[in-house]
C-alpha cells in the first residue's frame, strides 16, 4: 500500500525572466513585466510529496523531521531572499521561471531520497499560479 506524504514550505525569491540573446523588446514582448530588468519577486508556496510504501518498523513513508530538514538545507537556504538570476548558480544560464525552478528543486532533493520514493514538487508562484513537477 502507497501513501503520500506532504511537507510545506515557503521562500521569497527576486528574478527577471529574460533570455541573454534577445534585447529588451523582445523579452518584453515575450515576458511582459516579468522581464523588467530591475528584477521582481515572489512569496513562493513549496509542497513537497513523497510517496512510497509505509514503514513496518516506523510507521512512516519518509521520516518528516529528514524531509523537513532537507527542504531546508537543500532549498529555503539556497533560495530564499536571493535573486535567482544572479545568486543561484543553477540558474545563470537557466531562465528562472516556476517551471524551471519545480524542476531544479526536484533535481536537488530527488537524490537526497531513498531511491524506491517517489517524489512530486508543486511550486506556487501566486495563489493562481502553479507548476507541478513528478520528474518525468
């Protein structure tokens, strides 16, 4: 039997979505404001979803205080209060957009994870606005 467990978290983050080859206009028409060059934020809303079989020891698919922890170390640390664009490296060259940031952050956390887990990152930009990601 197969339960998911979830974990919330959150981080603020600044980025300009952008690409280097194409000049202001074009971006602009492409990405609206979300290509002012003076950067913008978010206040992201992070769910985290691990699913696997449960624990006949434990009790547990995945202990919550290691994934909390993980979530932490791995993202809120590299993330939160930073411009993505400029301070993260995995996105020097890699549009921050909510897609692209889902995808990087189960990048991070997949291999930190028991390998039989399965593993699902919904990522709120705004309450309306949202991407899920299940690494495939």
């Amino acid at each position: 039997m197969k339960v998911t467990v979830h974990r919330k978290a959150h981080f603020n983050a600044a980025h300009r979505l952008y690409r280097k080859e194409w000049d202001d206009t074009q971006n602009e028409n492409i990405f609206g404001k979300c290509s002012n060059p003076n950067f913008h934020g978010h206040n992201y809303e992070l769910t985290v979803s691990v699913t696997g079989e449960i624990d006949k020891k434990t009790g547990f698919v995945v202990d919550m205080k290691i994934l909390k922890d993980l979530i932490y170390d791995e993202i809120e640390t590299a993330f939160d209060h930073k411009n993505l664009n400029v301070e993260v490296d995995e996105f020097k060259d890699l549009n921050p957009t909510a897609e692209n940031i889902a995808v990087v952050i189960y990048n991070k956390l997949k291999p930190k994870l028991e390998e039989k887990l399965e593993l699902e990152v919904t990522l709120y930009e705004t309450p309306r606005n949202f991407v899920t990601y299940k690494g495939e």
